[in-house]
C-alpha cells in the first residue's frame, strides 16, 4: 500500500532526537511536502548525550548541544520543513520526565495546529528509552481527543522481533523518488552520519542507498476505543 | 578535540587543584549496544554538575589515560581517555572515543555549572 497526500493538510512529527527524523520519516515527509502540506517537527532533546562526535571527533558533550541544533535546522530545510520546535527537554532523560508535562507539551501543539497525521514512535517497540517515551506521550495526548477528532498516527518501531507482537507494518512507503532530499537530511547531521551501524565508512552506491533507505514503514497506531 | 598529551592534562589537573568545581563524569555503552549486539549488556551513567574539590590529581597509563582526583571524602576516577577539547583555557574537557570513534567515557571539570 502506498498512501498518496489527498486532502491532509498538516502532519506533526514528533522524535526525540535530531536525526530520528532523517531515519525514519525523511523520504515521507518530504513526499508530502512536496504534494503541499505542511509540516510541523517539534523535537524533544537536542541529542547532547549521543556518543558520535564526528570522525575524527570535532565536537565533545559541551559543544554537541549547539552544533547538533544547527544539524537538525540544516535537515529540516532538507526535508522542506518550515516548522521545527525545539521543545528543550534533555537527550536520554525523557522516560523520567513528569509523563503529564510531556503528555501536556503534546496535547499543546495538537490543539495549536490540529493535524491530520501525526508521526511518531511506537511505543514499546522503538528500542531508545527516550523513543519509547515520546512515542507513548504522543499516543496518550492523542488518546485524549475524541474518537473522531483523532490524527491518523504513523508509528515507526524497530525493535527486534517487534513484528512478532504488532504484525506487519501496514504503511509501506516507497520514498525512492525522494532519496536525494532523505540522504541531504542524514549528511546535515555531520557529527552523526559517519557512524558505522548507520552509513559506514566508506560511500554506499545508488543501488544500497535505495535498498536501505529506499523504504519508510509504518504501523497505524490503533487506539482501543476507535472503531 | 585532539588526543591528549598527558603532561598537559597534569597541568590543568594542578590549576584546578583545591577549587570548588562542576564535574560531568559519564560512562556509556549507548543505548543501542544490546539492539546491535544481544550479547552486550548495556550499561551507562552519567552525573552532572555535582560539585567537587580535589586536593590531588594525577593522569596515569600509556594511553587511553586514567585519572584519579583525591577528593576531601573520597575519589574520583576515569578509565579510557583519549582527547581533549584543546581550545579550551581553564576548563578541562576530556573524552574517551573508542575505535569506532564513538564517546565512551568524559570527564569534565570547570568553575562553572556546564
């Protein structure tokens, strides 16, 4: 299945993390952009804990805060993004937070800017305690809107054997045609992108680059009282 | 960041001997260590902005350094440093990268709250 933008008109991404965004929705929100709707990325942290600092290393934990902001403003002009909040809580602390100040965060900008998709971690199942956090501050904000005023929420999980629990994914989305504005958005991360589990150390062809990145998948959060 | 030369590191560990001072000690395996690895146990702390005064220190090892600070109640130790942010004066920022240049271990010490 392949989703086309049809009458949405604002999507709300929420991660924790600059570059979750590059990873896991690039190709889709610049798909939709593209296809004229707008995007808001209200981003949690600002990543200051991770542990690439570039190679050979030009940032440490004093510096990472300020050029991880500049990185994340460089992917979303990538993307086309033209909505980016920073919402300044600290990188890795997230599942201790007031789970009410996040969830209220949240609930804030659904109302400010009523989207009609919200993308997101799944909660449970996206492996970094802060994406488990957000991603289930998110569900439960949602949650709190009535059945028919709910966004339609797009749920990225990645953990081992998650399909086994939660099946397939049911958003499949082909993003080849956008691979140059997803690939912009993960090198804008310049202290990140070099890490080996991630791109490598060596550049990928056009060929691996549309096998691993090619693809954006999602599952449909289904909530207990929707029918 | 730059590796670090030890005579210089005991230098500043000297300047700051005896002050009140900010420490951000941190120790981490990444928080995707079992994803990428099931045999890893993933393990991490990280402590900031405690305040601390040291009436001794010294870097010690043949690279990656060690430090250990005698404190007025106890110590303060760091295995596996590497580099240091050469640009900076009075503070002390070091850091550990393993061979996939990734953070590991920081040890960070200033007259201000980082």
């Amino acid at each position: 299945m392949n989703s086309k933008p049809t009458e949405r008109q604002r999507i709300l991404a929420v991660f924790p993390h600059p570059d979750d965004e590059s990873f896991v929705a690039a190709g889709t929100l610049a798909m939709y952009i593209a296809g004229g709707m707008e995007v808001t990325y209200a981003c949690l942290t600002l990543g200051e804990m991770g542990r690439n600092m570039g190679i050979p290393p030009f940032a440490n934990r004093v510096t990472l805060p300020a050029i991880r902001k500049e990185e994340l403003a460089a992917s979303c002009r990538a993307i086309g993004i033209r909505d980016l909040r920073m919402l300044g809580f600290h990188d890795k602390m997230v599942e201790f937070e007031d789970p009410q100040v996040l969830e209220a965060r949240i609930t804030g900008l659904l109302e400010e800017l009523k989207p009609q998709m919200v993308i997101t971690f799944y909660p449970g199942y996206s492996v970094h305690p802060d994406h488990d956090a957000t991603g289930a501050a998110v569900i439960r904000a949602v949650a709190q809107l009535p059945a028919a005023e709910r966004p339609v929420v797009y749920c990225s999980a990645f953990a081992v054997n998650c399909e086994q629990v939660i099946g397939q994914p049911d958003v499949t989305m082909d993003v080849t045609a956008f691979l140059e504005e997803k690939m912009a958005s993960i090198r804008a991360h310049a202290t990140q992108f070099q890490a080996a589990e991630l791109v490598g150390n060596r550049e990928l062809t056009a060929e691996e680059i549309r096998l691993r990145y090619g693809t954006e998948r999602f599952w449909t959060y289904r909530f207990g009282d929707a029918e | 960041m730059q590796p670090l030369q030890p005579q210089d590191i005991q230098t500043r560990i000297d300047r700051l001997a005896g002050q009140e001072l900010y420490i951000h000690l941190e120790l981490t395996s990444g928080a995707y260590a079992s994803h990428l690895d099931a045999t890893r146990h993933p393990a991490s702390a990280f402590i900031t902005n405690a305040v601390i005064r040291y009436s001794q220190g010294s870097i010690s090892g043949a690279g990656p350094y060690r430090i250990g600070l005698k404190t007025v109640q106890g110590w303060v130790y760091a295995e596996g440093l590497t580099h240091v942010d050469e640009t900076e004066q009075e503070r002390i920022i070091l850091a550990g990268h393993d061979s996939l240049g990734k953070l590991i271990v920081a040890l960070q010490l200033g007259r201000e709250p980082f």
